[in-house]
C-alpha cells in the first residue's frame, strides 16, 4: 500500500494509492477521523471522490480545520495532518501513520492496512485489514461487553450480536458488539474506535505480540482516534462523539425484580405482597414474554391479566412501576393489527429473493421489522401509545440481536397467505442469514446495528408519546452509541461465583466504551443461587447502575425471602444501602449524562500508571472516592486489596471501620458475610440519605455528607424531582485544609427550591477542633467531626 497524490482543503486531507485512499478529518478537539478504504474503484480514484458513509453511531459535528505540512523528500517524504492537540505522520510510500500527542508523544502506530474484493452471489464480499503496532507494555480497556480480565491484551473478539445460552467465563461473541478500545501506556491513554457495523473480528496483540489487527468484512475500516491523556479524557472524547447516557428516571435506579415465570397477574400481586411484608425495597417489577397473546408484541393474554390497568394501578399504589418485555420478532398471522400494518407498509426485513423472511422466535411464523430505516422506526415507536395508556413505565427490548430460533421454508407445516417460502443463505448463530436484505442493505452489514435502531425508535417514540416523563428502556443487544437510547444488561448469566466476579470486569469494559447505565441478573439468571451467593451478589449490585433480579423458568424461585434467614435480613440490609447512596448514584448518572463518565470505574481511570491498580480488576470505584472491593468467592471473609495512591478510611456498612490507610500498597481486608470492604478517597465525600420502601423525588429531605478531610477538597450532589425536565439543583461542596484550618464552602447553580430545612456533615480525618464557625453546633467523638448546619449554608470553618 502507498499514495503518490493528495487532494487537501480546510477541513478533510485526503491521500490516493493506485486503489485506496486515507481520508482524514477533525470533527471533536483531540479526535481525528481516518477513513481508510483500502479497495476503491478506479473511478473513484480517477475522479477523487470518496463515497459517502452514514454513521449509525456518530453524532453529527462541525468539521473543524487541519494543518498540513510536508518533511522529506522522495520516498521518504512524510505529510503531517493535525489539529492542535493531535497529529497525523503519514509516509506517503509506505501508506502508513503515526499519531502523536501535541506534546509529540508517538501514541499510535499503524503499520498497515489492506483490503480485498472478491464478486461473489448473491452479494460482492470484502475484507478490509488494519493492524496496529502495540509495544508489549501497552494495555488494552474497554471493547464494550466482552469477558476476561480488565486489560484484554492477549485476547481475540468477534463483534457479532449473538444470543447464547447459557454462556461461560470465556464466551464470545455475546450480545453487544462495541468496537471501541483504550490503549495504555506509561501512564498515557489513547482511544480507538472503528465505526463499522459489519461482521469483524480483532486480535489484541494474541497471534502477533506486536500487533492489535482489526479485520471487517466491509469495504472500509472508518476509524476515530482520540488523545488522552487520561483514560477519563478518552471516554470523555468517545461519549462526545457517539453520545452521552440520557439522565434516568430516579425509580429506575432503585431495586428492580423479574423472573421468566411470572405467569399471570396473580403472580405479580404476589411478588408485590411478598416484597412489602418482608420489609424490602422496590421500584420495579418486570413482565416477561408470558403476558402476551400467543407471543405476539402489543398484545395481553386477556387470561392471564384481565386488567392490565388496574395492576399497574394497584403496583403504583404501592410504589412500584412495571416494566414489559418487548421482542421483535412478530406473529406472522393476517388480522393480528401489527403484522398487517408491518406487511403493508414493506416495513419487514426480506430474503435475497425479495420474500417477506420467515423465521421462529417465541411466536412460530415470525417476521421481523427493518430498524435500519427511520420510518419502521418511527411506526415502532407510536406502538407503545396504548402501553403507557395502560400505565406501563418501561419497556425491555430482548431477543434484539435479532435472534431467530429457527429460519423457516416451505418444508414446514404452515403456510401464510401472500407470504412466499424464505430462500435463506449463510446463518451465523440463531439469527438472520447473511444476505437478508434491509432495504438496500444486506444483514451481514447492519446485523450489529439492528437492536440500536429498535432502542432508537422506542425511546424517541417514548419521548414523543409522553415528553413530560424520562423513558425507561432496557436493552440486551446493541452497537456503538447505545448508550443515548438504552440501559444494558449482560444477558443470560447463571449463579456461578466465576459469572458474578466476572461481571465487574464486563461492567467496567461497558462503562469505559460509554455504556454508563449497566446491569447483571442478581444472582444469575441460570442455575440454583445458594443464600450466601444472593447477600454477595446483592452486595454488588448495590453498586451497579442498574439493580435487578432475574431468573428462568425452570430454575429455583430467588426472590429474596425464599432464602430464609439469615440471608433475608442481609439482603434487606445491602438493599436498603443502595437506597442510602441513592443521592451519590444519581448525582454519578446526572455526570455520566454530562461529561460520559460511568458510575462503575476501574482503579486505573486514576492510576494510570500503576500497574498494581491494572491488574484490580475485581474492584472498581464506585465515582471517584469511593472503592467497592465485593467478596467474589465462595465461603470468604476476608479478602486482598490494592490502595493506589492517596489515603484511604476504611468505610464498611457505609461508616468508618478502621484507621487510614496510605495508598500504593497492599491490604488484607475482614468481610464476614454481611459486610463489603469499602475505602473513602482522601478530598472525597459521599452523600447518603435514609433508606426507603421505594423512591420518591430526588429532593432529598434528609442528607448527610460523610467527607475524608484532605488539604483539597471536592464532592457534587445533583437533584431534580426524579423525573421530567424540570427545575434542579447542582450543589459542589469545595475545601481546603491547612494551616490549623479546614475551611468548607457550598456552592449552588439551578432554580429547584430546597427540600430540607438542615443537613448533616460528618468529616473524617482532622483532629479535635478548637472551634467551628457557621454550624448550629457540632462534636467529636473518635475521630469523626460532626457537624448539623442549615439546609442553604454557605460556609463552615473549623479551626484545630
């Protein structure tokens, strides 16, 4: 590969080969896009145009201006492209680049790409190649929802939806497919995201020690480079790029309950009482596919639940929202409502012959709308109208990859009227065949993307249908850029102690590539749960974004009291945590919908130099102050950490339990069965409230800030009434320690009036105080200041 021409203006560089072209543009500060297109017809060559490419995942941005200089002569002529935070070296007679930082730090190395065009029936077939060098110091984060450790150096992925059950420790692909990564090293981060919906496959450093190699089966690799230095700078950048979690509705974020064999409203009535008579939190309760009429979608088995209405009244009554499943396979049966608008609008995905493609998912003959177009979106959307009449809060798209159990011809048994026998080609998993035609498009191409426009079309038809309220979907499947339409969950895990360690590393994965709203089935999905993996597992999803229990039909009942004693008080007892940290975790969800950053963060988003803090891949930060390192093992009770730097309380049950540590060593932990080993970061606060049955508002009336004094000091509380686009509040609380002073301020920006008439402080760390000024008063007893002030103060100081 190499060019001998380029084309260049203000805002895109643009470098020819014989049969290839780079493209390069600017579209965010610190993120250059390059389009390489390694198999160009020679037209487009001959007449240098680049063919134009939509983005499924990329929001739109002003193309920013590149510089562009010349270094070298001949063969070893190199063109530098760049912006003031990135630059591109491109030697012309290799075809290949170097990215550098503005500091002119290498951070990227490309070392070549290639590509292959094979005519073929029914469809041509390509194969685009890039490899990346990667010094064997370089670790790699992120890929979005895939299994291993943390850095996944070492490891190969397809990216390839796929439905698997059950699936293991080593499985892949899964169900969401994000080809976005962090590289890292010597303390400086770098991002990669090839935006390319097609079949690919990426081997990080596995076949070849030195290489990261990315392989599509498109006719281009359409990659985003973004500069760090910080991994937190990079996901910044990525979520700028391809969008930014919505905030949730606050219910949303409390305890969530469902089970595949909730059979009728009975059942649900059940769940309800049993969850209220043992004292537990809930805001949620999932209907699974046993709801509807012979499996089709927008449909009730008026049997089984006679009054929808009603139950979502009397759940209401009681604080909880229920939440349907939704699939997108339909009933191919003439009469049913949304089979003959779907078929009469050409909105289903056909076979290469043009036929309506049959298959079988849980209703048998089944057609599948094409998401890929806006308007089978929009259609999709306006079907939820009677859902939300009927009080439905949310909505779970499942089986979205899309699976298909089976593809359907004429040997089978039934026929529809008006609807041909299906000619299918190449099957990858239980899904749609390869040459499935989305209107001018071809499965193999927008099989990735077909969940994220199903999550596009509900949520903007939720907020269409009821703009007063924020959507609730929850999604199984997705790409790149999910994160603005949908939370995610991992699929159909089972009780295994391997599955609930593993789901730290794949929540973290998730969160790096911009999915901040994430969750696993507690405590697994598959399998019999004993009572000591339910209060461990539950004392994980305390801290997981999204907190549900989930099981299959066929497996044990796992609702919390089902367990006994004393499994139930503990489970209550972590249940009612999460409802305590409720301030800190919405506030984390406002930021991830502001600046992109997940609520689930590994070590080294931090430490990014410290190999010790890499390898934690069984902890995380819960934010940025407090560290959450869960029991992950069977019959544990006490377990190994690493501090990174800083000084670090220990903070079990949610309230000191220890002396200070200082960070970078090693500590051996006490986590008998009803605690999780908790550390508060030194210049870090936490706001808690009381725990509750269910939510209400986001106004907290009740708030005590427990705050690790340091000579800086920096905590965030956001509120709003929990729901809708109304007023609210952002209050920073700043500090400064020193000189025998520690000085507290409160800052407000917002128009949402105040809740509470006084809040509670308690600060850490500091000796006794010879007095506080601007408290209505104050002790200290242990160590621990604190302080009752009014519910506006403005300024505190505590003089030692």
């Amino acid at each position: 590969m190499h060019f001998n021409d380029l084309s260049a203006e203000t805002t895109r560089v643009t470098f020819w080969g014989s049969h290839s072209a780079l493209e390069i543009r600017s579209p965010l500060p610190g993120v250059l896009r390059l389009r390489h297109l390694p198999s160009l017809g020679a037209a487009a060559v001959t007449l240098r145009e680049v063919p134009s490419k939509q983005s499924w995942s990329v929001l739109e941005h002003l193309e920013r201006p590149l510089s562009i200089r010349r270094e070298g002569q001949g063969a070893e002529q190199t063109v530098v492209v760049g912006t003031e935070e990135l630059s591109l070296e491109v030697q012309l007679a290799l075809g290949t680049w170097r990215l550098r930082d503005a500091g002119g730090r290498e951070l990227a190395r490309c070392d070549s790409f290639a590509g292959e065009v094979r005519p073929d029936y029914p469809v041509t077939r390509f194969r685009s190649r890039l490899t990346l060098r990667s010094p064997v110091d370089e670790a790699w984060l992120g890929f979005g929802e895939k299994v291993g450790a943390l850095d996944k150096r070492g490891m190969r992925f397809t990216f390839w939806n796929t439905d698997v059950l059950p699936h293991h420790p080593d499985t892949d692909p899964l169900y969401q497919s994000i080809p976005f990564s962090l590289g890292l090293r010597d303390g400086i981060a770098w991002g990669f995201f090839l935006d390319e919906s097609w079949r690919m496959e990426v081997d990080v450093a596995a076949e070849d020690p030195l290489g990261v190699r990315w392989e599509s089966s498109g006719p281009e690799l359409d990659a985003y480079v973004f500069a760090g230095p910080l991994p937190s700078d990079v996901v910044k950048r990525y979520t700028a790029l391809t969008g930014r979690a919505p905030l949730p509705p606050l219910w949303s974020l409390g305890a969530q309950q469902s089970r595949w064999g909730y059979e009728n409203a009975k059942d649900i009535r059940a769940v309800l009482h049993g969850y209220r008579k043992a004292r537990l939190p809930l805001d949620c309760l999932y209907l699974d596919i046993d709801y509807m009429e012979g499996y089709k979608v927008w449909t009730w088995d008026k049997t089984r639940y006679p009054d929808p209405a009603g139950l979502a009244r009397e759940a209401a009554e009681q604080g909880v929202r229920l939440v349907t499943i939704v699939d997108p396979g339909v009933k191919a049966e003439p009469g049913y409502r949304v089979y003959d608008e779907a078929l009469a609008s050409d909105f289903l995905v056909r076979n290469d012959r043009g036929s309506v493609l049959l298959g079988e998912v849980w209703p048998k003959p089944a057609v599948f709308p094409d998401f890929t177009r806006a308007p089978v979106q929009k259609w999709w959307g306006k079907l939820h109208k009677e859902f939300l009449e009927t009080g439905i809060s949310g909505f779970w798209n499942d089986m979205n990859e899309p699976s298909c159990f089976k593809l359907l011809n004429g040997n089978e048994s039934f026929s529809v009227p008006g609807v041909p026998s299906a000619d299918v080609g190449k099957v990858e998993g239980i899904t749609l065949p390869y040459d499935a035609r989305h209107g001018d498009r071809r499965h193999l191409e927008v099989h990735n993307v077909y969940a994220l426009g199903m999550a596009k079309g509900t949520y903007e038809g939720l907020r269409e249908l009821a703009p007063e309220r924020r959507p609730f979907v929850l999604t199984r499947a997705g790409f790149a850029g999910i994160q603005r339409y949908a939370a995610v969950w991992t699929g159909d895990n089972s009780s295994y102690w391997a599955h609930l360690e593993l789901s730290i590393s794949m929540l973290l994965g998730l969160g790096l590539s911009g999915v901040s709203f994430a969750g696993v089935d507690v405590p697994g999905f598959l399998g019999r749960a004993s009572g000591e993996m339910l209060v461990r597992w539950t004392q994980l999803g305390a801290f997981y974004p999204m907190l549900r229990n989930h099981s299959a039909k066929g497996t044990p009942q796992q609702e919390p009291w089902c367990f006994g004693e004393p499994y139930l008080s503990l489970t209550r007892q972590w249940m009612e945590h999460r409802y305590r940290l409720l301030p800190t975790l919405y506030t984390l969800m406002h930021e991830a919908s502001v600046e992109g950053l997940p609520v689930m963060r590994p070590l080294v988003m931090y430490a990014p130099g410290d190999t010790e803090a890499l390898r934690m891949d069984d902890a995380f930060l819960f934010g940025r102050d407090l560290l959450v390192a869960p029991i992950v093992r069977q019959y544990r009770t006490r377990r190994h950490m690493y501090l990174p730097e800083g000084r670090w309380l220990p903070f079990s049950q949610l309230a000191p339990s220890g002396e200070i540590l200082e960070g970078r060593q090693h500590t051996l932990a006490e986590a008998p069965l009803d605690t999780v080993p908790l550390w508060l970061r030194a210049g870090g606060a936490v706001a808690l409230t009381e725990p509750a049955l269910h939510t209400t508002t986001a106004q907290w009336k009740q708030l005590t800030w427990h705050i690790h004094a340091a000579p800086r000091i920096d905590a965030r509380l956001y509120e709003d009434a929990g729901e809708g686009y109304g007023a609210a509040r952002l209050t920073r609380l700043v500090g400064e320690w020193q000189s025998g002073r520690c000085v507290l301020e409160r800052a407000t920006e917002g128009e949402l009036p105040l809740a509470r008439q006084q809040e509670t402080l308690c600060v850490y760390g500091l000796p006794a105080p010879r007095e506080v000024r601007g408290a209505r008063q104050h002790r200290f007893a242990e160590g621990k200041l604190t302080l009752d002030v009014e519910g506006d103060w403005r300024r505190l100081e505590i003089l030692l």
